[in-house]
C-alpha cells in the first residue's frame, strides 16, 4: 500500500513539473508569491487575502478569484501584444484580464463590461489602486443581441453567474453599441458564460 501511494504522488509530481516557468512568473510578479501559489493548488488560504504588484494591489475573495487571476498572469490564456491598443473585456468580472491587458499593452484602453453590481464595484477599486482608471470604460451591462434588460443571480460566486437567471435586473446593451464609432478592436476576450453567441 505504502508503495503506490509513493508512485502516486511521484507520478503527481513529475505531471505538474510543466508549471515550475508559471510559479517563477509568480515568484517574480509578487513578494507574495508563495500564499499565491499555495491557494492555487488548492492548499488551505484564508480569504480575502491581497497580494501586492509594482502598481498597487489584488483582492482574492473567493478561491475562483485565485484560478482566475492565475490562469491569465501565469498561464497566460489570453495574448495580449504590446501594440494592442483597444481592447474589449467581455466578462470583466473581477477585473484580472483588464489589470493584465492595462500593463501588457502600455498603450492600450479597454472597455470592460460587466453586468454585476460587486463585480464592478472590485474592478472599479482595483483600477483605482492601480491608477488606471483614465484608460479603462466600465460599463456595467450585460451584452445580449438587443438593447433591453435582464436579470444575473448575485447569489453564487463571481466565476458562476448567468445572466437570464433569476435575480437582480441589469440592463443590456449590444457589444456594437459601446464601441466608438470608427474604432479597431485589437483584442476582444469574451468570457460571458454561454452568452458569447
């Protein structure tokens, strides 16, 4: 018995040695790399907890908020090239993809959306402790094919939300009505839980 649980966790290990480049990318992004990085593989965290960045603080209150801001920091699931210059948030949720696209595009202004109250609330604090907040639109909406309104269950965590669930009515708008007329879209990352069509 005592040997294939050995095994077992030999194997575990050897599997998960391709993340050894994401755990230095976090070792080299914040001081708190290690609290990060243990809340990650799903160690015991207690949360909120906040790390510090070189423009100001993260908030993680829920564990989804630590896979989310992983996945796009550290995996880095959505390429953003420096010379994007307007990029759209379909999904804004906490505000990861927006913080990550504001300092991979040093010239980039993006529309973020998102149709959650607390959502917004989170990313609004967080453009504002990292200074942000000229090169970022919020809108807080949901995008369906008409401009009308709808409704998203504020009752689960950020990453589970639909809209069209029962709960707290939103407004809802079309992703061409907020973008400026004339405008080139460089990078559209839509992450709307099933709505993307």
């Amino acid at each position: 018995m005592q040997k294939s649980f050995v095994a077992a966790r030999f194997f575990k290990t050897v599997q998960n040695l391709n993340r050894l480049p994401e755990i230095l990318r976090c070792q080299r992004h914040t001081k708190q790399w290690l609290e990060l990085t243990s809340a990650y593989v799903g160690l015991k965290v207690h949360l909120p907890f906040k790390v510090n960045l070189r423009s100001g603080e993260f908030q993680f209150c829920e564990l989804s908020d630590v896979a989310t801001f992983w996945q796009i920091f550290y995996r880095k699931v959505y390429p953003v090239r420096a010379s994007d210059y307007l990029i759209i948030d379909a999904g804004a949720n906490i505000g990861a993809f927006t913080l990550f696209a504001l300092q991979s595009a040093p010239r980039a202004k993006v529309i973020a959306i998102e149709p959650a109250p607390d959502s917004c609330s989170r990313v609004r604090s967080m453009l504002r402790d990292h200074n942000l907040e000229s090169r970022c639109t919020l809108h807080e909406v949901a995008l369906t094919k008409s401009i009308e309104q709808t409704t998203i269950n504020l009752g689960v965590g950020s990453q589970f939300r639909r809209i069209g669930t029962p709960g707290h009515i939103v407004p809802s708008l079309t992703l061409d009505s907020l973008i400026p007329p004339g405008a080139t879209v460089d990078l559209l990352k839509a992450d709307i839980k099933g709505a993307e069509l």
